[in-house]
C-alpha cells in the first residue's frame, strides 16, 4: 500500500495509539450510565469525574466549570444561543469577528432573526482584532464578546488576555474559541479573564464526538437541551464516556515538546515554500503569534482546488480552507477579511501538522507541490 501523507491535521487529526487502548474498555466493560446508582452506573461516574477534573486543571479551571458536549460546534452553539437567551430582551448585543469559525457567524445570523445585534469586528491583514475597535463597539447593551483563539484557517492567535482585561473592565462576558490552540498553548482562564471556553478532543489526536464548555461559576446561561439534567443541568444526555476519558487522556498526553518540534517543521516547510516557488503568499500572522501546525498561502494565478485535486492522487491531504465549509465554491471568509481578492483567495491552501508529521514527509510535499504549481501554471489561463 502506497504511504499516505496526512496534512489536514486543522480538520481532524490521528487518535493517538494511547488514547484508542485507554477508551476501549469504556465500551466493553466500563459501560454503564454514569448517572445510575448501582456500581456499573458510578464506576462511569468516577471516570467522568477524573476526566473533567484533569481538562478543568489543564485551563486552570474548577471541576464544576466543565460541561462536556457532542462537539465544539455545540459548545460555541450552547454559549451564544444560551447567554442570550439568559439576558434578552435586557441585553441583546453580541460583538464577534469576521473571521471566526462558521458555526460561530452561522448562530450569530440566526441569533439575528431572533432579535439579536452582532457586530462583526473586522482584522488587520494578519488576521488580529483592533482592541481600540473592540472598546468602541461595546455599548450598554453588550452582554458578550466572542472572539477565537487561534484561527482554523490562517493559524493567527488572538491576545485573549488583553481581551478578557478589556471585557471584564467594561462589564461584558467573553467567550473565546479555543478548539484549535487547546494544548498548543498556554491558557489559563483566571489570569486571561475568561468567562466561557470551547475545547474540544478530534483537533488534538483525541475522539470524535466529544467537546466542552467551560462556564465560569456565576454566569446565567439557558441550557439548549433538557432531559435529564445531566452536566450540572445545563446539558441533558446521557454523558459520552469513552469519548470523554479519551478526551482526558490526550490532554495528559500533550508536550511542549511536541509544540517546539511543530514550530520548527512549520517555518522549515514555510521558508522553503516562500524561497522555492514564485509568486507565493503566507497568510496570517508569523512566529509565536501563529498556532504551531499551520500554514495557509496563496499561489498566483493557481486555484487551490487544483493544487489539491493534484496532491490528493499522490496520497498527499491537504484543504483548500476550513474543513467545515470545504464543499463550497466560495471564496473563505476568513481570507476576505484580510483583504485578499476572491481571486486570490481561491488560490490558497491549507497545510496542518501534527506532531506525527516527519520532516520526510515535509519534503515530499514540497517536491510534489513544487512540480504540481510548475505544472498547473503552464497550463493556467491567466
């Protein structure tokens, strides 16, 4: 079998070898609901508990701060919909940014139709928010900001302790998008201001299917689904355990090593890139300021979607923008918001490691990409 080359690490990543051996015996012999009494029902219990116990120290959060979710996705849903729900008709005014991800600006719209107000902050050509904008942005009618951590698709990583500062000074709750910089870099929610946090477990070599909402004590929020009061009452289901000690234990897992091995494979892969092929842009911020496995660029007169098409039959993944929006011809969003042309736009990619990725695999992409632009330029129109 030809060897695959697995570059869309943003998308979803590997489950780590670990993480698949410790969850199996949730599904076969640990099995109980973690919400009945007899013993099978709270060994669950215990195991649900350690596992919240262990992602609340990671942020530096309590243990009751945790509410698990089926996703990010539902997470973001669930701390939008469910503070607005919790402070309307009082306060109905949502600050957020163009270049969060689609289930963020998907709830924003229909919160809209609901007799919600968004403002959409707009970024510099890195991808960075203007604090001075945020400020003025907020009036009495603001009950949250909402603002990603580190972007899906340009990697840019957001100040969210100059954001918390500024928000907990004006009065205002912020929420910040943090499934793809979880255990790719430091956060602390007390030091950082935090009011509420999505994580979740597929973006980091854990399972799919499970995600969290962290929920500072204190804060009102409506729950999106009732049933048996599970999750402190805020989240009714019965709760996903293997997903959820999976989701722990890629979290004890995680190393600094592994983001200071990322970083380097990352620059190398963008300076030979930038050095070797014409005509070709980095998009997004550079450095510490970029999440440690992403690359996004642009190739002139080069759709991404044929780089892609070209990758993907000598086994080498890459996306041309967020995996969540992929299907769609328009041009990304987050791309727009930079100020590129839908034109220059339609000519990105996106690369993602992880740290599975090999310096091997960095050069086999670069040659084939190498001869993949060549190629598709000789043949472009433009």
């Amino acid at each position: 079998m030809k060897k695959e080359y697995y570059f869309d690490n943003a998308a979803t990543t590997k489950v780590e070898e670990r993480v698949a051996k410790t969850i199996q015996k949730y599904f076969t012999e640990v099995y109980g609901n973690a919400s009945s009494l007899h013993f099978k029902g709270q060994e669950a219990k215990r195991a649900l508990e350690e596992a919240r116990s262990i992602i609340a120290k990671a942020v530096n959060a309590k243990q009751n701060e945790i509410v698990f979710t089926g996703s990010g996705t539902e997470a973001n849903n669930f701390a939008l919909k469910g503070l607005f729900f919790s402070n309307y008709p009082e306060k109905n005014h949502i600050i957020t940014t163009k270049i969060e991800h689609d289930c963020i600006l998907n709830t924003c719209k229909w919160l809209e139709k609901q007799g919600a107000e968004i403002t959409y902050l707009d970024v510099d050509e890195k991808g960075f928010i203007d604090l001075k904008e945020l400020e003025k942005s907020i009036t009495p009618k603001t009950f949250l900001v909402s603002v990603i951590h580190g972007n899906n698709e340009i990697g840019t990583i957001q100040d969210i302790e100059k954001i918390g500062k500024l928000c907990r000074k004006k009065g205002v709750l912020f929420h910040t998008d943090a499934c793809q910089s979880f255990t790719k870099t430091n956060i602390d929610v007390k030091k950082m201001n935090i009011d509420l946090m999505t994580l979740n477990a597929h973006k980091i070599h854990g399972p799919k299917g499970v995600g969290a909402l962290y929920i500072r004590s204190g804060i009102k929020i409506t729950p999106l689904l009732h049933g048996g009061g599970h999750e402190f009452k805020l989240r009714s289901s019965t709760e996903n355990i293997p997903g959820i000690v999976g989701f722990a234990k890629v979290v004890q897992i995680a190393s600094k090593k592994d983001i200071k091995k990322m970083k380097k494979l990352r620059d190398y892969i963008i300076e030979r890139i930038l050095s070797e092929i014409e005509n070709v842009k980095l998009n997004g911020a550079e450095g510490d300021s970029r999440l440690c496995n992403n690359i996004n660029l642009c190739f002139h007169n080069i759709e991404g979607e044929a780089i892609g098409s070209f990758l993907n039959s000598k086994k080498i993944f890459i996306s041309t923008g967020s995996a969540c929006s992929s299907h769609s011809l328009e041009p990304s969003h987050v791309l727009l918001a930079l100020g590129l042309s839908p034109l220059e736009a339609n000519s990105s990619i996106r690369i993602t490691i992880s740290k599975y990725t090999t310096k091997e695999d960095a050069d086999y992409l670069i040659k084939e990409l190498k001869k993949t632009v060549t190629y598709l330029r000789k043949i472009s129109p433009f």
